[in-house]
C-alpha cells in the first residue's frame, strides 16, 4: 500500500531508477520554450494591432487617442484580455504535438521509450491520424 508524496518518490527511484523523475523533460521544453515564446510574440503583435485599429472604435485605444482623452482602464484591459486569449490559442495550436508526447511519456509506467520525439510523432500519426492523434483534446 503505497501513500503520499514521498513513498510514491520512492516507490519510482527504487522500481524504475532516477531517470524514470525525468521521463518527459525534452518534449517538455521543445513544448515551453517554443509555447512561451509564440505566447509572448502574439501578446504583443495582437496588443499592437488592437491598440491602432480604427475599426474598434470606442473599445479601441486609438479612438481615445485620437480624441485628446485618456482610454478608460475597462478598454485596455478589454484589450489585454482579447490579446492575451488570441495569443494563447496561436501558441496552443504550434505546441499541442509536443504536450500529446511529453504526457504519454510521462504516463507511460516504466517502459523504456526508445524512439526520438519526432519519431513517437510519427508513430502517433500512423497509428492515429495526424489531427486525431497529435493534437488530441484540442478538437
């Protein structure tokens, strides 16, 4: 009867090795680094655009400014809510392969995996399809 936290640490050390802590790390990162930075870049290009459409008008920042007046809190924050939701789904789409890889490894209970990431990609779109498999829990 495993139970808590630190048995079950020591359960994985003592039946699968040190490495079976870090199963899913590389996935992991070619997910994070690529996911924050389009997250990042998106914010900003969406910000920007929004902040000089003409077609927004009084929800637009332009508008207030070109009227002399300072934007209510309610449109810039409107703004950054809108940027931040367009940004994260433009980040998700690019990154959702490598989560799908990065969580079955991590699920997977002590089997060895012995093919690249890009390699279970493959396998993943064989097998499932390219949108069904590799972008599952996204559709």
């Amino acid at each position: 009867n495993r139970n808590g936290m630190l048995e079950e640490f020591r359960f994985i050390l003592r039946n699968q090795g040190p490495l079976a802590l870090y199963r899913g790390l590389f996935p992991m990162i070619l997910r994070d680094v690529p996911f924050s930075a389009l997250y990042f870049l998106g914010l900003e290009t969406f910000k920007s655009i929004m902040s000089e459409s003409t077609y927004l008008g009084r929800w637009g920042v332009r508008y207030y400014r070109e009227n002399r007046v300072q934007p209510p809190a309610s449109v810039e924050v409107l703004q950054s809510f809108v940027s931040g939701a367009a940004s994260g789904v433009f980040a998700v789409v690019f990154t959702t392969p490598f989560d799908v890889v990065k969580t079955r490894r991590q699920v997977t209970q002590g089997e060895s995996v012995k093919q690249s990431t890009f390699g279970y990609m493959r396998q993943i779109v064989r097998e499932e399809g390219l949108f069904t498999g590799l972008w599952k829990g996204n559709l």
